[in-house]
C-alpha cells in the first residue's frame, strides 16, 4: 500500500476502530494464543471489550511462529478492515540463543559482534512471528544501584552511541519490507532513565536541559540517525513532569525539532501512571495529556480507549491528532509488509532449523569470550594449566542462572554450565571438583564441609560468585551493592587454606568488591554471560581464549562513591591541585575519589607496550584535523587483543568541561611479538559540545589528546584548536555545525 492508500483506511474507520489501534494487550486477550506472554507488571481489569480487542493493533510479549500465525489469522477474520497486528516483545540480548547481557556486550567494544548479536536475535523472533524487539536500551548510567544497569552498555555518550547504531542496524538491516527475518527496533527510554535518584527503578528524574543534551539524549539520536523506526517512552520525570505525558518532550523536542515521525509507544502502563505521578487526575486527563504528547500506543492501560473517543466529540482533542497516530502505526505496519504477508517471517518449520542453532550458539560464545573482564590476576593464578586439579565451588558452579533478566525466551536448561564446561576443557575430568559452597545468600557448615573436601587436595580453587538474576533487572534495584555476606565468608574461608583463589562473577551490574578484590588472587567478570556462558568461561580461564574485555562502566571503590564516573568535573578545588589546602578539596575523608576499577579497564594474559604517541602538529584549525599515532607491541607470551582508547580534554570552556571525554577507539590483535601503529584522526567535531545557549560548537583554545589501555592510564600530548585571529586573550566560540549527528541537537526547545 502506497501512503495515499493507508490515508484512505484512516478515513474508513470509525473513531473507536481508530482509538484501538492506539492500545496495545498481551497475548491472553487475543483468541487464538497459547498461554501467556511475558508479564512485566501485574495483571488489572482493564475493562477491555471484545470489540475494543477485534481492533487493537498491537500484541505485547508473544512469539512461537505456530501461535502468532493463529493470533493473527484469528484477528483479521474479525477486524472490520482486515487490518494486521503487530507483535512486539523484548527482544533484548538474544531470543532463544541468549547473549551477554548489554552491560557486558558494552565491555566488549566490539561494534561488528554487537551488530551480528542484534541481527541473530532478529532472526530467531522474526521467524518466531515478532515484529518488533523494544530493544536497544541506551540509557547512559552512572548509578549502579540501579536494577537496569545491566540492560545498558554504559557511562559513556560516545560508546553508547556507537553501540545504539549497532544494534539498530542488527536489529533492522537494510530493508524490513524484503528480509523478514529481521524485526522493527524501539529505542528507550527517552529519556534520560538512567539518571533515576537513588538508582531506584520508576524514580524521579531531575537534570538541566544542556546536561541532558550532553550526556543523555546522544545514544537516543544516534539509534534514530539509524534508522530506528519506534521509541518507548520512560517511567521517569523530565523538568517535573512524566515522559508519557511531557510534550515539551516528546512533541516539541522528538517530533517537531528533531524529526521523527515513528511510532511512539508508552512503557508498561505509563500513561495510566500519570495519575499516582500527580499530573492527572482521572483515566481521562491522562488519555488527553499522552496523546497531546505524541504518544501513539498505549501499553497495557485503557485510558485511551475509554476516553478519547469522548474527549475527540466533545472538542477537547482534535480527531486529526489521532488520524496521525493511526496513520503512523499503520505506516509500520506497511513498512514490515505486513498488508501483503500478515504472517511475515513466521514459519513453523524454519524456526525449527533457526533458533538456537549451532551458528547462533557459537556467536554467542565468541561474544561472551569478548564480554568478559579480567580485573586481576596475581601469582599467575590465571590462565589454569591442563593436568592441575582444581577446585570449582560456588552457588554458580553448576547454575544455569547465566543468562540474565530479559531473557524470556532462553532456558537455563539450555544454558552451558561452568562445571561441565570446565570438566570438558580440563586434561581429565576428575581433574575437576566441585561443590557449592554456598547458597547466593546463605551458606550453611554442611555446604562448607562439602567445599572444604573438595578443595582438600587441589591445586588452585576457582569460585564462582554473584547475584542471581532476580537481583538486577527491571525493579531490581539495590542499596548494597557488595556480594551477599554468605558469599564473602565462603571466600574468606577458601582464601584460609592457602592456595590460589580466582573468583568468577556472574552479575548485572558493577559490584562494590570489597572483600572480593582484595582478597582473591584473580577476578575475572563474567556478567551474565548467556546460553554459551559455561563454554566461553572455561576456554578464558584456560587460556584457550584471551580475556579481551574493557570496562564500560566503572566499578566504585565502595558505594558511597556512587555515582563514579570517569568523565567528571574538576571542581573550582579539585583533589591535587597544586595550591589547595590539603582538608578543603573535593575529596571524602575515607574514600578515595577514583573508582576502584575504571571506565575502559581490563587486563589480558599479554603485556601491551604503548610507545610514545606522536602527534602530527600542535595546532588544529577547522579544516586542518591532526594524526595521532601510537606504537603497540605485543610483549608477552601470547597473542591477544587490545583496545586502544582515545580521550580529548577542553581546558577552558563556555561551560565546564570533563577531565576526560572518550572520543575514538581501535580493537587491535597482534600475535605474541608483534607490532602495529595505531593511528587516528583527531579533528574539529571531536571538540564540539553544548554551550550555554544550547548551540552545539567548538570553542578556540588549548585541549589535550590522551591514549591509552583505559581512562586512568593513558599518555597525554597538547594542542591548540584555532578559528581565526586572537584578540587580547579573548576565545573565538561557534563554529559552523555543518552536517553531523549532534547538529539538531544544539536547537532550544520550543
């Protein structure tokens, strides 16, 4: 169908038909489904009549190509206009072959692998019968405390940009109408989630406009440079008032200055959550300030199928505003094809060959091996020598729970556990013993007495600690951030018997290590590692794979740092300046200020050696960028692969400016021995921020260029940036914006 053709169904349809396109059910509204779809709130009344569902447009949290297939051709023998629905779930780190979770593909730094995750995982739901994934997550956080962390690749704009566009263009491809085995993304949560006070889920949301500007709304814009066809609305407040009803937000900022004319969809419930926020007083206000917002799907309440049509014939809400919502949703539907082929990509006996396939499972190995962090590694514990025995103990020896929240459709039956694993890459398999230990959160002495046989006559103990899934993920928030104390003593008690101790962690989020650092001779981070979790830990730990992995989040030195982030401020009395009184600085009295581990750490069982960078001039003009170059050298005994990262400080700004600001980055492998120049452009665009007025620009002036193995160790040269003629000491601002990602996004709101 041309537009002109869905122009023409908006005006066959009556008002009601076209409000229940705005309203999106779970699965066991529709006739035709199997069982449930994945519930993420509790189940109310809503009062739904079986017209009211004849003409939604819309199924939450539903996938199996058999029951989508009769879903859909239950619905359109009943819809008065024979129009499709659409099935949409969260399709957030995999479907059936579950991947790291984000937080950990984020540490990866690998943009090809990150893409081909999102495109295996559009595969398996698109043949499957889903549509569109509410994925990718590119909610900046800092906040540790907070459940959904782990749902997030990170505390850095820039990688999380980069990341955003990766998944959109795995989730999506080139062309959804023709490659139906890819599925429709939804960026979220816009906006600025990740920043909930506290770290507690559904929490207010309180920041400036130019902070988020800086910092949160670029992954957002980069996902929908992309391509990306839908948007999810947050929980949170934005300048005091709720996402799913700010149309300083959404309408004015989403539509009207940055362009976007896809479909706009609440989270779970928020419109109805306008009123227990205060900006509603009934089901109707609410209706009317999301739709005046721009918000076109409901998710889950009923206020606009109750309300508009009434609120539309008594003049308060213009029909037109809901015509363009209808046509919008419609227009999504065209492009997935779906007038044409109803079914889609949905083949019951494809999908029997496609998901969870041993492709789909060796990328996700691959990924997992790339997502894990080695933090430390002493007395050589690591890598683990065939023919040693080893003691394997902890609540996740032998748990399947590795795979980590949002993965609805994954089984942990399915999952590779570590002590299989470990069994199979050992020289022999009673090489291995193992036990429990403990529980995730209390142990008992008949738990240790098992421990403690089997690490009686062993070489090296390897436990394998962390939260369990329920602890982080969406309401998964938690003030304790340390490894619950059953946990620790199980790792006092081991360290006691004096033989090396490396700790595996499985989790959703950086952990307060306190105990665990300090204690174990090796710490590898494991996150939540997916379906070949078990496989890909083993092949780290004994050196058939290199750990690789890289921060993308800092890990604090105990919580009361939180939030810890690289990219901070100096402070008018930073910590070590030369001419502060040593009590009145920014500083805690028993805490350092630097995280314990920071933003793009990670250790390798290679040495890398950074030669000295050179800098190809120490002046840069707009068209005149500069060449950095580095030397990296492969020193140790095996080869492996580093991420060489690229840092730009701003001295003196219109606005402050952080210490460091990632700006590029190179995943570089070498052979043991070996030898590469890494080089980089470093130009203008790099140096462009928001300004006071909100313009998007580069400032004159004097910026230092920093690279590295991570934002703590990296070597530092100087330039200037120049625009022109210098008067009396006085920096030239603004330049021209031209054509780049953030050129909109200097725009006031209006």
């Amino acid at each position: 169908m041309d537009n002109q053709q869905l122009l023409t169904m908006v005006t066959q349809m009556t008002l009601e038909e076209k409000v229940a396109q705005l309203m999106q059910l779970a699965a066991p509204f529709f006739e035709g489904a199997e069982g449930e779809g994945q519930i993420t709130g509790p189940m109310k009344s809503m009062g739904v009549t079986e017209e009211m569902v004849r003409n939604s447009g819309s199924v939450l949290g539903y996938a199996g190509a058999e029951g989508t297939i009769a879903v859909q051709k239950a619905h359109l023998k009943k819809n008065r206009l024979g129009i499709p629905l659409l099935f949409m779930a969260d399709i957030v780190h995999g479907f059936k072959t579950i991947f790291p979770i984000p937080l950990a593909i984020g540490c990866s730094w690998d943009l090809p692998l990150a893409e081909r995750s999102a495109e295996i995982a559009a595969r398996e739901a698109a043949v499957s019968g889903v549509h569109v994934t509410y994925a990718p997550m590119v909610d900046l956080v800092r906040d540790a405390r907070w459940g959904r962390v782990m749902e997030s690749t990170g505390e850095d704009p820039y990688l999380n940009s980069e990341l955003a566009r990766a998944f959109v263009r795995g989730f999506q491809g080139q062309n959804l109408r023709e490659d139906v085995q890819r599925v429709a993304a939804c960026v979220k949560h816009f906006a600025a989630y990740g920043l909930s006070e506290g770290g507690r889920d559904y929490n207010t949301v309180d920041l400036s406009e130019w902070q988020l500007r800086e910092y949160y709304l670029p992954a957002y814009r980069a996902a929908l440079d992309e391509g990306c066809e839908m948007v999810m609305t947050s929980f949170n407040t934005v300048d005091g008032v709720p996402a799913s009803g700010n149309t300083r937000l959404m309408r004015k900022l989403l539509r009207e200055e940055w362009g976007f004319d896809g479909v706009l969809i609440s989270d779970w419930g928020a419109v109805k959550e306008l009123i227990p926020h205060g900006v509603a007083e009934d089901e109707a206000e609410a209706a009317y300030k999301a739709i005046q917002a721009g918000v076109d799907i409901e998710m889950m309440t009923s206020c606009y199928v109750h309300h508009l049509p009434r609120l539309v014939r008594e003049g308060r809400v213009e029909e037109e505003i809901i015509d363009e919502a209808v046509l919008r949703i419609l227009q999504l539907k065209e492009r997935l094809g779906l007038f044409e082929r109803p079914h889609r990509g949905a083949d019951p006996e494809a999908e029997k060959e496609i998901v969870f396939c041993a492709e789909h499972r060796a990328a996700a190995r691959e990924l997992a091996e790339k997502s894990c962090v080695l933090l430390k590694n002493e007395r050589g514990v690591l890598p683990l020598a065939r023919g040693q025995r080893v003691a394997l103990v902890g609540p996740f020896a032998q748990s399947g729970d590795i795979l980590g929240p949002w993965s609805w459709t994954g089984s942990r039956k399915d999952a590779v556990r570590l002590d299989t694993a470990m069994k199979a890459a050992a020289a022999e398999p009673g090489d291995i013993s193992v036990a429990e230990g403990s529980g995730i959160e209390a142990m008992t002495e008949a738990q240790w007495a098992e421990a403690a046989r089997a690490a009686a006559d062993v070489d090296v103990i390897v436990l394998a600690l962390g939260e369990s899934s329920e602890m982080s993920g969406e309401a998964g928030s938690r003030a304790d951030i340390t490894l619950p104390a059953a946990q620790l003593e199980l790792l006092r008690r081991m360290k006691a018997l004096g033989k090396p101790v490396a700790v595996v962690l499985f989790n959703g989020r950086p952990l307060d290590l306190r105990g665990v650092y300090d204690t174990a001779d090796a710490v590898l981070e494991a996150w939540f590692p997916g379906s070949e979790g078990g496989a890909a830990i083993a092949a780290l730990l004994y050196g058939d794979a290199n750990p690789s992995g890289r921060l993308s989040m800092s890990f604090p030195a105990a919580v009361g740092q939180i939030p810890v982030y690289y990219n901070h401020f100096s402070t008018g009395r930073p910590l070590g300046a030369p001419d502060a009184q040593e009590r009145y600085v920014s500083h805690y009295l028993d805490l350092p200020n630097e995280p314990l581990l920071p933003f793009g750490f990670g250790l390798s069982y290679t040495t890398f050696i950074y030669g000295k960078p050179q800098l190809s001039g120490k002046i840069m003009t707009p068209d005149r960028p500069l060449e950095l170059s580095v030397v990296l050298t492969n020193a140790g005994p095996a080869e492996g692969e580093e991420t060489v990262q690229l840092y730009i400080r701003d001295w003196v700004g219109d606005t402050v400016r952080p210490v460091k600001e990632l700006k590029a980055f190179a995943k570089v492998r070498l052979a043991a021995g070996e030898s590469s120049e890494v080089r980089f452009t470093v130009t203008e665009q790099m140096l462009r921020y928001t300004h006071q007025n909100l313009e998007f620009a580069s400032d004159a002036g004097q910026f230092s260029v920093f690279v590295g193995p991570n934002s703590r160790d990296a070597e530092e040269l100087r330039f200037r940036l120049e625009k022109g003629p210098v008067t009396s000491g006085i920096r030239l601002q603004g330049a021209s914006l031209g054509n780049n990602q953030h050129e909109q996004m200097g725009s006031e709101m209006r």
